[in-house]
C-alpha cells in the first residue's frame, strides 16, 4: 500500500476500530489506534498485521487461519536493543487482527489491560503486562493519543442493530482492500448490503426506481428497509466486476 500520511492512516483503520469496540472489545479505540500506528509504522502491510503479533503456539482461531511472514524486527533484551528475524501472524483483513488481537489479550496475564478504565491505565498494563519489551512502551502510546486527538473515538460503544426486515438475520461485516466499508445482513445464506454505503464506495453509481436499487444504470433484487436500499452482496459483486469471498469462519464478506 502507498505511504499514508498519519490522518490517512488512522481514517483508513478506524471503522475497522469502531465495529470491533461495537462488538463489545475492551481495548479503548484511541490506544488500538495509537498501537497500530506504533507497531506498523503507519503502514498496512497485505498481511494486516498492525500489532507485531508473532506466530508463537497459540491455537488457529476463526480469525488467525494459520498464515504467516517472516521479516526483520527488534526486541529490547537486557536493557539492549537486538535485531532479529521472525514469523508474523498474516491476516485476511484488519478486521481478523482486530479480533484475534481480542483473543490474544483474553490471557490471563492481561487480565489488567481488560478491565482498564482509561487509556493511560490501559497503555501502562500493555507494558505492565509484558506485551512490549520496550520500556517507553506507555508512554509512546499516550504522546500519539495526545498528539493525534485519538480520544475522540473512545465514544461509548454502540452495538449493532438489526433493521426491519432483518430481526432473524446476522450482523456481518463487509471488508473492501482489508478494511471495513460497511455491514451486512445475512439471512437465509444470502447477505445483503446497503446498497449506496457499499456500491459508492467501490466506485459505482446507485439510483432508485421507485421499487428497486439500480447500480450503474442495472437493477438489483432489492430490498428497502428504514429507507435504505439493500442488495445482495454477491449481485453487486459480479455487476462490478469485483472478487468476492464468504470467510464461514470470521462471517465476514471479503471483497476485492
């Protein structure tokens, strides 16, 4: 991906951010932010590991399925800083880092980091707890928080909702080049998307008939709820030309 100035950085990863502390995550957006632009260098790499995760022996999950890269990093040992190679977690999308990211802080060790109630605890537990050799670790984490205005997005979560026509469905993600654009619902193994929030954001031309979603001039099957107009994932996908895969185990939708 191209060098991103560090507004672009955090606007490309803060939806992602937001969903994931929608879905009841216990890390305060503003230190996930301020930590992925600390570990990435402001960077997203294709393998979306923006935590310096490494392989370790922990279990494959629905959101770490095994993939991995090796490349040059650092470790603070005995009070010197020592280059070496390792074996990275790779991850289909931010979105799969995010919430194995979860999962890995669900450790005993990081009981601290969990039960947190302000950023600067939580940065200091992520030291205190072992997460980072770094000594300054804490203290980086805050100086980017501040110098960046990160707490404007430790709002108070809200969870997702379903809307009418959609009560017995499932909430699901839509990934567009590794970030979330947007959510979905999936019911009756079709999911269906808002029809302008994701069609627009690949680049399409979304209209109304009065009765159906147009993208680009075509009709989609379409449904409207609360005045939004959504089509099935897939549909729009082909129309557009774009790669689409259902991951069963993150229920998530990857496009592109």
């Amino acid at each position: 991906m191209a060098k991103m100035t560090r507004e672009q950085f955090f606007a490309a990863i803060a939806p992602t951010v937001q969903l994931v502390w929608s879905e009841g995550s216990r890390m305060f957006p503003s230190v996930r932010m301020a930590q992925s632009l600390l570990e990435s260098g402001g960077e997203i790499h294709a393998w979306n590991n923006l935590g310096g995760i490494k392989v370790g022996g922990g279990p494959i999950n629905p959101y770490w399925q095994g993939q991995a890269v090796v490349k040059g990093t650092w470790e603070y040992i005995d009070g010197k800083t020592v280059s070496m190679q390792a074996a990275f977690r790779a991850y289909k999308s931010l979105y799969h880092f995010y919430k194995d990211l979860d999962l890995f802080l669900e450790a005993p060790r990081y009981e601290r980091v969990r039960s947190a109630i302000t950023p600067e605890r939580q940065a200091s537990m992520l030291l205190a707890s072992g997460y980072a050799t770094d000594p300054a670790y804490a203290t980086k984490l805050m100086r980017i928080i501040e110098q960046y205005g990160l707490r404007r997005f430790d709002l108070p979560a809200v969870p997702q909702t379903m809307v009418r026509g959609f009560e017995d469905a499932s909430i699901i993600p839509v990934i567009w080049q590794g970030g979330v654009i947007g959510t979905g619902y999936l019911k009756e193994g079709v999911t269906w998307v808002p029809a302008r929030k994701i069609a627009e954001a690949l680049g399409a031309i979304v209209g109304w008939t009065g009765t159906a979603v147009t993208v680009n001039g075509v009709e989609l099957t379409s449904k409207l709820s609360m005045s939004v107009g959504y089509v099935k994932a897939r549909e729009l996908a082909m129309l557009l030309g774009v790669p689409i895969e259902w991951d069963p185990r993150a229920r998530v939708v990857l496009l592109g």
